[in-house]
C-alpha cells in the first residue's frame, strides 16, 4: 500500500463526488475499488477521500446547492462504498489476526437519536483495519440495549458518535451508564463541541476530532478504568434550577404556542403555504430543542452558534433570516420566570441580528 498524493486524493475524490451527487453506486464503486487496485492505502482512502467527500455533501445542502433528496442519494451511495470497500482483497487481508494478537473488542455507536451513522461507520473500518474485533451498532442505539451489549460481549471500550448537538443529554446519560459497567467511553462528532469542549463537560473517557486521531488515540495507551462513584448530576450542577426541565417537557406547547401568537407578530406568516408553515413550526421546534440543550450544558455558545447557522441557511434559501426574532421575542414572553432561558434568548436575538440584520431597519 501506498500514500496518495494530494493531487491523487483530490482526483479520487473527485470521481467519487461525481458518481455519489449523480446517484450513481456502479460508478462510485468502481472509482474506489479502482484505487485500491491502484495501490492507495485503505485507510487513506476512507479518511483522505470518502470522508472529505461526504463532508463536501454537507456543505453542499448547507449552501442550497444541493437538495435533501440530493444529500440522502449521496449519503446513500457513500455509505455503499464502505461496504464494498470492506470486501476488498487488500482490506479482507488485514483482519486475519488471531483474537489474540488483536489490540481488543469495541462497540462503535451513535447516540440514541442520532441518525447520522456516517462518521461511526468510518471509524469502524478504521479501527477494524487497525485490528480491533468491532462491534459496529449502528445510528440511534437505545442505551439500554448498549449497555445489554456491553454485558453480553465484554468489549473493553466504548466509542460514541453524535453529530447532532441536541443529542448531547442522551449522550450524557449514555456515557454514564456505559462507565457504570466499567467500560470506559471515547467520544467523537460535532456534537461535542470545538475541542471536545462537551465530551469534557460530560464526564466522557476521552475524545477525538476524528476516526484517525481515535484509532491513534486507542493505539498509544488504554483507557483509564472509570471512575464508579461518578454520578451524573455532578457534571451539571447548575440543572438544579429545573430550567432544563421544564423547557423539555412544555416543549410541545411551546412550539404550538409560538407559532400562533407569531400569527399576529409576523404579517407574512399569512401567505403561507401548509408546507411552509410545517416548516416554520419545525425551525420553532429546533430553537426549542436548542434552548434546551444549552440549559442542560448551560453554554451560551451552543444556541448563539445554532442561530448563527440557521440565519445562514435561510438566507441561502431566499428566507429573511430576521424573521427568527419575533419568535425568539414570543418564546422569552412564555419563559418570563426562568432567567437562564431569557438571558439565552438575548444572546440569541443578538446573534441572529448580527449575522442577517432587517433590512427594513437599516437606514
């Protein structure tokens, strides 16, 4: 095996680009299969090629270059090279090692809600080239049914995905009650913030930005044992408050609530279609999934970056971004006694008027 240039990286990457936007699995096989053939290192492949290239499909679908259908048929077709990848001769080859001569047993999962499988699936062709036995679970593993996995197959770690930042409570407890088996837990994906700054937070064994930085981290040492005694509620203090709490569960009446009173507060709401108003009342329903998840982390960071975000996807799709405001100022009014989630819509009002001020208000 042998490392590819950037050049040859990027020209693969290309051909698979190609192939996965047009729908095309014959094509997007063939192109990978073709560089193994040629020499390119299997690892390199996945984390120098696939991967970038199912990164560029998110950036795509961000910027409304691409369509939902476009970004699933992609994903789709990306998701059907890895698996044609893991049958090939030159990666076949490297999973003959004796039991024991394997660096041990771990289950790869996403967090309970997460369906995003993608990076999961690559650190487990990673790790399984690396030589590890790896339990690959797949997206949105109940916890409970990990931790009956955990019992029943003795793996020694833990590896969690989430991409979804939302997903984060979940991922808490899920750490929790992975480490409360004595499995030490390594975390991965956007979820978890810059630098790993959530993985922290929850009381995770270790983090990596990557599969490669994960497979290397498993190969310099093994994770600490952790900690028994640990018990969720001292990561988080702060939900004490019940903020958190109650936020999740008025969710529903939250969303229902604001989207009527934006009837009177947002004029143009009237013209819209069904399917525009599902839409509105889903971006409503994120915003409270957001509040909520910033309470529990109590990180003014995490709403003011979401609404940072999807000031920029309405804009790319042609939607006044300042249309967010009057829904944040509705939802302050519902939360007049909980000081965290006011101050957290303030932040978020802001940052939504730095990114796409109204343009009525300019002068």
């Amino acid at each position: 095996m042998t490392a590819g240039s950037h050049a040859e990286l990027d020209a693969w990457a290309e051909k698979l680009w190609e192939a996965a936007l047009a729908g095309d699995e014959y094509a997007a096989v063939d192109a990978a299969l073709g560089a193994l053939d040629g020499g390119l290192d299997p690892e390199e492949l996945l984390l120098d090629v696939l991967a970038p290239v199912q990164a560029r499909v998110g950036r795509e679908w961000a910027a409304n270059r691409i369509s939902v259908a476009q970004e699933h048929t992609a994903t789709a077709v990306n998701e059907r090279v890895v698996a044609a990848l893991a049958h090939h001769p030159n990666v076949r080859g490297r999973h003959g090692a004796p039991a024991g001569e394997r660096p041990g047993r771990i289950a790869v999962a996403c967090i309970d809600g997460e369906w995003h499988a993608f990076p999961a699936r690559i650190l487990s062709e990673v790790l399984r080239l690396r030589g590890w036995q790896v339990d690959y679970l797949g997206a949105q593993v109940p916890t409970q049914h990990l931790i009956s996995h955990l019992h029943r197959t003795g793996a020694e770690v833990v590896a969690l995905s989430s991409s979804i930042a939302t997903r984060l409570p979940a991922a808490h407890a899920a750490i929790t009650a992975c480490q409360a088996t004595g499995t030490p837990v390594l975390v991965g994906g956007a979820a978890f913030g810059p630098e790993g700054r959530y993985a922290r937070l929850l009381g995770a064994d270790a983090w990596a930005p990557d599969a490669r930085a994960a497979a290397d981290r498993l190969a310099r040492s093994p994770l600490p044992a952790p900690v028994l005694t640990h018990q969720a509620i001292d990561d988080l203090p702060h939900l004490s408050d019940q903020e958190y709490t109650y936020v999740t569960r008025a969710a529903p009446q939250l969303v229902r609530y604001t989207m009527n009173d934006l009837r009177h507060r947002f004029p143009a709401l009237a013209g819209y279609t069904d399917q525009q108003l599902l839409r509105t009342a889903e971006d409503i329903a994120h915003i409270v999934d957001f509040l909520a998840t910033a309470l529990y982390l109590d990180d003014a960071d995490l709403f003011t970056w979401f609404l940072g975000w999807t000031a920029g996807i309405l804009t790319a799709r042609d939607v006044p971004a300042h249309s967010l405001l009057p829904a944040l100022d509705l939802l302050a009014g519902r939360l007049t006694d909980f000081p965290r989630a006011r101050d957290l819509l303030a932040r978020g009002r802001d940052a939504v008027q730095q990114a796409a001020p109204d343009p009525g208000k300019q002068a």
